[in-house]
C-alpha cells in the first residue's frame, strides 16, 4: 500500500456535486491498494498514519499524533499512486490491485484507521470520479510505502 499523507486545515471530496465526505483540521490520507497488499500493510499503514507526530503541540513542536491532536482524517482511494513511470510517458498500472482485490482491502484499511484513531474517518467513494479539494497546513506532506516501510 502506498500513501500520500497532508496535513490539512480543511479537506473534502465531492461526488457529482455532492460532498462525500470532509474534515476540518486533521489529515487528508491518499491511498492506492497495490496486488499483493496483505493484512501486514494495511496494519502497518494504519498505524503509521495514526501514528506520526505531525501536530504541533503547546510549544510549537510537531510532537502530536492526529489522534492525539482531536484532527480528523479524510480517506481516498487513488490506484494511480501506485503507476510505474519507467518506460515512456504512459503510466503503467499493473502494480494497482484490480477492483476485485483492491475494495476489500481498502475496506480494511479503513476500518484499522478508525480501530486504530478510536472514531469514525471521512472518506470518499472506492471507484468514484471524485474532486478533492484542500488546504494545506504547512505544508506538512509525507509518502509511506508499506513494502519499503518508510
């Protein structure tokens, strides 16, 4: 599994006109399902972006976790992260799990975040045109890569 994590202010996504889901303060979390994700990363994942020190607490400092900060997380399928750019410029998408294997996985992965967060997350549509729209807060941007852990 592969992730685009920001800090936001705000963050919403919308499905033809109407909003599927937002946050105020909070993280917006981009996330594509590759073939071979296993229960290993989305455990893995879920916890490093519940996880990370990425709010400021009283001192200024980015020492508090988006649990730990009261912020919400935004969820979003996006198989395109996972797109191979080597040959040429036509992305390749064979690493991206088909529909079949990715929405189960995906749906896992939603439930460890809010197992793991302790409340319910926002989310858009698995399989929707979706528009996102946000505010970045910093920016603070981080990737997380399950199989390279990091």
């Amino acid at each position: 599994m592969r992730a685009v994590v920001q800090r936001v202010l705000r963050a919403s996504v919308t499905i033809e006109g109407r909003v599927a889901g937002s946050i105020d303060r909070g993280l917006l979390v981009l996330v594509g399902v590759a073939g071979d994700d296993t229960h290993e990363d989305i455990a893995w994942l879920a916890g490093k972006i519940v996880g990370q020190k990425l709010f400021a607490d009283e001192s200024g400092r980015m020492n508090l976790s988006v649990m730990e900060s009261g912020g919400g997380i935004l969820i979003v399928s996006q198989f395109t992260l996972l797109a191979s750019t080597r040959k040429g410029t036509k992305p390749s998408w064979h690493r991206a799990a088909g529909p079949e294997v990715a929405l189960p996985l995906y749906g896992r992965f939603l439930a460890a975040v809010e197992e793991a967060l302790g409340r319910p997350v926002a989310t858009g549509q698995f399989g929707a045109m979706m528009e996102v729209a946000l505010v970045n807060d910093g920016p603070v941007t981080l990737v997380l890569d399950s199989r390279l852990r990091e």
